[in-house]
C-alpha cells in the first residue's frame, strides 16, 4: 500500500487542488495537531474526497468537519474490499470524532464471531452475549460483502446448529463443515479475524493460491 499526504487550507478550498488519485483507498481527515478527525473508505478517492467540498454534501456536519481539518491524509489500496478493511482497523485505532457524529440514531451492522467451539460468522445489528465484533458498519452491503469473501476464503459457518451430516453450504464450498471434520477449523476462523484486524495479507495469499491453482486448470 501506498500512503501520500495532502496539505490544504481549512475553508475556502479549490477543489481542483485536490489532486488525489482515482484509486480504491482509505481518507483522514486530520487536525493540524494531527489528530484525527474522521476516516472513510473510497472505491476512488479522488471523487469521494472532492465530495466533501460540494455546495450543497449529503450530510449536516461535513462542512464542519472540513472547516476543522487541516491536512486529508489518503491510503491507496489494491481493492475497495481492502479499503473497507483498512478503514475499520483505523477507525478502532483512532476512535475519531465524526466517525459517530456523521452516525445517526440508526442501528449500524456488525460482523461477529460468536463464542462457540466452532465460531460462526454472523451479519448483526444485534450482537450476542461474549460475541468477537467488527464495526459498526456504516455501509451494510460492505459488511455483507466482507462475510461473503471470508467465507468463500476461509469456509467460515454461519449455520445456527452444526449438522452432523453436513450441509448445502460444505456441498458448494461455503464451509469446511467442522460439523463433519473439526480438525483445522479454529486455525481458519483465526485467519479471518486477522483479516478483520487488518492484515490483509492473509487473504492476499489466500487469493494468489486461488488464481495460482486456476491457472493450473486454464480457468484464469
């Protein structure tokens, strides 16, 4: 990942200035102090951040928020599915001001991992009890997205009951049913919380040894 910093005035600001790169990444707004004021993810940087400079934004206290910003520091990452990543281990990291402000009254998603043998992945806006949570997620189609691609890469149940015989999700590769065969599952189930804790590297690899073995059977 690449991390460059842009410097500009608290209010007016020439939006062409802006000179951020049309790239997936994850944006913060900073004090001149350097705190850190409030974190977003972006598919392309250079239109979300320009947003926050539009006439007439989508939400009440973005002016505010730019007026006492100094400095928009931007992250670019290799996929939105990373920046969504890198954006909640920084927003856990630097638990910024307008992150809940810019929340409304709403109940915001998490992703869990409950506290059974073998965990199960949950999209909830009502955690259960000893429950390992990730969020809130703002964007609820990315929290989907998240679990549908920790799944997919690490076989991570989301069943309510183990199944003894197994499943539809073991049968299509959703799940290394722990239910059937438990050996290596606690092992897959700590991949994917590192995954959620930001170290995307572990799913890099995962997705390398993926399109590596499709290549070897010409379907990639």
């Amino acid at each position: 990942m690449g991390v460059d910093l842009y410097r500009f005035t608290p209010m007016p600001v020439n939006q062409a200035l802006l000179d951020l790169p049309n790239k997936p990444g994850v944006y913060l707004f900073r004090r001149s102090d350097g705190r850190v004021q409030y974190v977003g993810k972006a598919t392309n940087l250079h239109n979300r951040v320009k947003s926050y400079f539009a006439k007439n934004p989508d939400r009440d206290k973005i002016p505010e928020l730019v007026a006492s910003s100094d400095d928009v520091e931007f992250i670019v990452t290799q996929s939105p599915s990373e920046a969504l990543i890198l954006e909640r281990q920084l927003i856990r990291k630097h638990k910024p001001r307008y992150n809940s402000m810019l929340m409304d009254d709403k109940s915001y998603p998490f992703i869990a991992f409950t506290d059974h043998e073998f965990p199960r992945v949950l999209y909830t806006r009502h955690p259960p009890k000893g429950a390992h949570l990730w969020g809130p997620f703002p964007d609820a189609s990315a929290a989907k997205q998240v679990i549908k691609l920790l799944r997919r890469q690490f076989g991570i149940r989301d069943c309510p009951e183990l199944l003894p015989k197994g499943c539809l999700a073991m049968h299509i590769g959703l799940c290394t049913a722990p239910c059937v065969q438990p050996k290596g599952y606690n092992e897959q189930v700590r991949a994917a919380e590192s995954v959620l804790n930001g170290d995307a590297s572990v799913l890099i690899e995962a997705l390398q040894e993926e399109m590596d073995a499709a290549s070897e059977d010409l379907d990639y």
